[in-house]
C-alpha cells in the first residue's frame, strides 16, 4: 500500500487536450511491447486469488515469476519472504533497477488487479522482451515481495512495517544510474503525473519517452501526491527514481480491484513507454 504523504497538484494535472479521466484517443506509434502477453500474466496472478506476502498463492506466484525472469532467482527478505530477481546485461557499464511488487493487500477476497498484478506483468513482459546487449545498460529486474505491511499493522506504521522486500533490495544496488517503479499502471483511461517525490529529470526523460511512442496523454504534465512506495528506499540510497502510479484510482484496496478494473491498452502503453525511456539511459 503506497502511504499517501502529501496530496498536492502543481500547475495542469492535465496534459492539455484530454479531461482527466477520459479514455485517450492517441495511438502508439511503435509496437514492440507484446500487451496480449502482459494482460495473460495479469489475468494469470488474478486466478491466483489473493497473494498475501508469505502465502501460498504468493510463494506459487514466485516461483512461476522466477522461472518467467531472465536469470531469475531470489533474494531473501526478513519473515520468509523473498524478492524475484532477473537480469538483462547491456553493452556497456552501469545499471537500472526497474521494479514492482507482486504481493498483494492482505484483504478478504482482494486480488489486486492493478495494484500488484498489473506493475508485475510489465515488468515480467519487459524483461522477456529486451535482448541482452541491445541496451547500452544493464536492467535489474527486482520483484519486490512484502510492499503491503501485515494484516493488523496500522496504517501509520506503514513506513516501519511495509516497503519490506525494497528496504532489502535499495542498498543492494545503491549504485544503480536509475531505478523506475510500476505500481498502479492498469488501470482505465491511464493518467500519471509526475508523483511528488519522484526525481524530475528522470520523469522528464519519462515525458519524452511517452511523447515519442505516441502515449503522452498517460503521463501529463503537472505532480500528483507524494507517496511512500517502493521507490523511497533508494531515493534515500542516492538512487535517482521514479514512481509511476495512477493513484487516482477509486477501486484502490477494494475487491472492485479486479479484472475490470485494468486494460490492456494501459499495459501497452506503459510498456512501450517504459521500453523507449530504458533504451534512453
């Protein structure tokens, strides 16, 4: 559950020709990101039901997520559970963290289409698309396990309790050139600005990466809240980072939280997106 620190909006939260909230008509302009593969990985974690950190649908659904990454293994976190990492090597020196979480809130009958499944299937789908040495950086692919505190922790321990398989993981790769988050990026009729804490420069390389790919009404100008997500630990390791989350969602932590809630169209537009800022580092 990201922690919602400060709601604020600076300047349009729009990007000028769609209203918030209105399914985009701009059409991609590439079609190198396989959506049909990422929507059947998002469908798949949904079957699952549920995934609770340290489940266990979630240990099956890591399993499958390790076997899925290229030179997929794992990295032990505190209280059993564990992070799914995989690695594409570039041609030249450095690396960029891209990452997720696949756990998903411990909620009676929540399966968390888009918050879990949807960032997971991306990033899945990236890392089996990307050919090693056709990017000039190396991407680490970290599927972060326990971002959702435990069943009975307030939300205000949220910063003590939660975040679990990324405070791992940050120090690890401290000396990463970037790291960019997928958290919320299935849901209808995309739109994400830049989140409070995110690092700009970075975002702004996002902008144009979306502009070029022909998906620049997903992420409009202006900055939506500040949240404490997966990207907050390296921030603090030093880490320019990025947090792309649609947090205007209103099925967020609720059972509506389902297939229909999600669309392939935003899967392919975050991928393609993604795809072209990551060939950009």
């Amino acid at each position: 559950m990201p922690l919602l620190l400060l709601a604020v909006c600076v300047s349009a939260c729009g990007d000028g020709g769609d209203s918030a909230g209105a399914p985009s008509r701009e059409r991609l302009r590439v079609d190198r990101f396989d959506s049909a593969a990422a929507h059947g990985l998002l469908r798949e974690q949904v079957k699952l039901g549920p995934r609770p950190a340290g489940s266990p649908a979630s240990r099956r659904l890591g399993a499958r997520l390790k076997r899925m990454l290229p030179g997929g293994r794992y990295q032990a976190v505190p209280g059993g559970l564990r992070n799914v990492v995989g690695r594409v090597p570039g041609r030249g020196a450095g690396f960029v963290v891209l990452g997720a979480h696949y756990d998903t809130k411990d909620l009676p009958g929540f399966v968390g289409a888009n918050d879990g499944a949807s960032g997971t299937a991306v990033a899945v789908q990236l890392a089996r698309t990307i050919k090693p040495r056709t990017l000039r950086r190396t991407v680490v692919f970290v599927l972060f396990d326990g971002e959702e505190s435990p069943r009975g922790s307030p939300a205000s321990q949220f910063a003590r309790d939660g975040l679990r398989g990324s405070k791992v993981a940050a120090p690890r790769y401290r000396d990463a050139r970037a790291m960019v988050l997928l958290d919320f990026v299935g849901n209808r009729s995309l739109r994400i600005p830049r989140e409070g804490s995110s690092d700009p420069e970075l975002w702004g390389r996002l902008r144009v990466a979306a502009r070029r790919v022909g998906a620049g009404s997903a992420f409009p100008s202006g900055t939506g809240p500040t949240l404490l997500d997966d990207h907050r630990p390296f921030l603090e390791q030093g880490v320019p980072s990025i947090d792309l989350i649609d947090f205007d969602f209103d099925c967020f932590h609720r059972r509506c939280d389902d297939l229909s809630a999600v669309s392939e169209r935003s899967l392919d537009m975050t991928g393609e997106t993604v795809l072209r800022l990551l060939a950009s580092l």
